[in-house]
C-alpha cells in the first residue's frame, strides 16, 4: 500500500467518524427548563419579592419524609398552593401540585419520586400576600 491509499484512508476515516458524530448529536435529548425560559427570567424579579416576603414574614416551608410520603408543613394555613418537584435530569419525571387552602400540612405520596435530586419550588400565599421558596430534595 503506497502513502496516496494511506492518506485516502485517513481522510476517509475522518469523514466517517465526523458523520457518526453528527448523526449521535442529532439524535441527543434535550430537557429545557422551561418552555417559556425567557418570560420567566425577565419576571424572575416577582420572584425575588416573594422570597423577601417570606424571610420577613417568617414563612417557611418545611420538608421532611414520613411513611406515607414527603410532607410539606405550612407555618398555617396556606392558599393558592403550587408545588413543583422539578427533576433536573429528566422533565418527564417532574411532579407538580396544585391545592386551593392546605390546613397545616401536604402529604406527597412516595410513589411517584425515582431516586435522584428535586428541587422543590413552593409558592403559596397568606392573606393575599404571596410567598416562594425553593429547596434541594434527594429521594433515596
């Protein structure tokens, strides 16, 4: 084999591992955030108002596991709850709550977790004065 095949050969090569390299891009799963990202970055400063809120105010939500599932306790009672247990790796395993009052405390099923990380975003209100909160959870 003279240098002229040699080098047809590399170049060959190259073209077929830069055409499997695309068709393996292409065929990559991407799970975004959000649909709508960039709405909710331009409003993200609501967002920073209702942490305000609830560090002055002294709401918090606290999350702890029980044998039924994770509980969310409410400093009292709460409105217009929304829960989002939002999985960073996968969106499809995203799960997200909606109450209208919460007395004291809400009981999330273990059942619908996979092991791995959640954030868990909490917006409720009180007396017409809303609240965020945002916390880390690792289901195991």
């Amino acid at each position: 084999m003279n240098w002229g095949w040699k080098i047809a050969l590399f170049y060959g090569s190259f073209v077929a591992f830069m055409l499997f390299m695309v068709f393996m891009a292409v065929r990559q799963d991407f799970d975004l955030v959000s649909e709508d990202y960039y709405d909710q970055e331009i409003a993200y400063q609501s967002r920073i108002d209702q942490m305000n809120n609830a560090t002055a105010d002294g709401q918090k939500v606290t999350i702890s596991k029980s044998d039924a599932g994770y509980e969310l306790a409410f400093s009292g009672k709460a409105e217009n709850v929304k829960v989002q247990f939002f999985r960073p790796s996968d969106d499809t395993k995203d799960v997200v709550l909606e109450e209208a009052t919460v007395e004291g405390a809400l009981v999330v099923p273990i059942d619908r977790f996979t092991m791995g990380k959640y954030l868990v975003k909490v917006e409720w209100s009180v007396n017409g004065k809303t609240y965020f909160q945002e916390q880390n959870l690792f289901v195991n």
